[in-house]
C-alpha cells in the first residue's frame, strides 16, 4: 500500500525533512509513505484568500486521485497509538492507496473535508505544518510498529 501525505507548502527546513525521510525509511516495505509538496495559492494584500486555499485544495484532491482521503483537520478525531493502528491495518486491507492531506495557510477547502473518509485531529494544538509531517511519518512508523507486534510502542 502506497501512503501519499499530500502538503500544501514547500521550502521546509532541512530538519523538517530528515525528520520526515527517517521515519519513512524506516517503515515495512509493504508500507510506501511517500511527500507529494503543493504549491501554495497566491497570498497578500489584494489576494482572495478564499480562492488560494480552494486553488490548493483542488490540487491536492487531483493529486490523490483515487486513494482513499484522509484529512488532517484540527476539528477532527483524535486517534491514540493503538487506535491508529487499527485504522492503519483497514487501510491497508482495503486495497486502495492513500491520500493525508495537510492544508495550507488557511487549512483545507470543504471539498477537501468533505471528501475525507476520516478527518484526523493530531492536537488541539496548532502545530507547524512542518512538525506535522513528522509527526504523522512518526506516528504511522508506530502504528505498524504495533501491528507487527514489535516492542516498539510500550502502552
């Protein structure tokens, strides 16, 4: 199963993306995380804002073309270790790929949201959309940490 985490931005810092490439690496085989960067919509003075995270969000949905949507969403559920692991283990006997979508400036468009088999919540904190791609890649390597019963994770 090939997993696409979809993120609107580029230019992260290098330690943002070492973060990203370690936990990556480090998952099974079977288990693809790919980044697929999304050039951000044009933002200042005079710019819709509106339009610029529409604009973004329809590109992300064009990217993930079938894969079945996950959206990263402050307003969604909160899923622990374990319980990730349980939707990770369906993911992966569902036969399709998948797409986490991580917005932009202004978060992601309805269209997006509405699209989303699961909006997943990592905190009612706002984070960095930089740390949130590690800390979804660390999550994920943890996740089927738990499912090939290594002692990675300790409850």
């Amino acid at each position: 199963m090939r997993i696409r985490l979809i993120a609107a931005g580029s230019r992260m810092p290098a330690w943002v993306e070492e973060g990203f490439r370690e936990y990556a690496k480090r998952l099974p085989r079977e288990l693809e995380l790919e980044l697929s960067e999304i050039r951000l919509g044009h933002r200042g003075k005079s710019a819709d804002r509106v339009r610029a995270r529409a604009d973004e969000s329809a590109r992300m949905l064009a990217d993930a073309g079938t894969a079945r949507i996950v959206a990263l969403d402050v307003g969604g559920v909160l899923l622990d270790t374990a319980r990730l692991a349980v939707e990770l283990d369906r993911w992966r006997n569902g036969g399709r790929d998948v797409a986490l979508l991580i917005g932009g400036p202004d978060g992601l468009a309805p269209e997006c949201l509405d699209r989303a088999g699961l909006r997943w919540s990592l905190s009612p904190l706002t984070l960095p959309h930089g740390l949130v791609r590690i800390v979804v890649a660390e999550q994920l390597y943890r996740a089927s940490s738990i499912l090939q019963g290594h002692p990675y994770h300790r409850a």
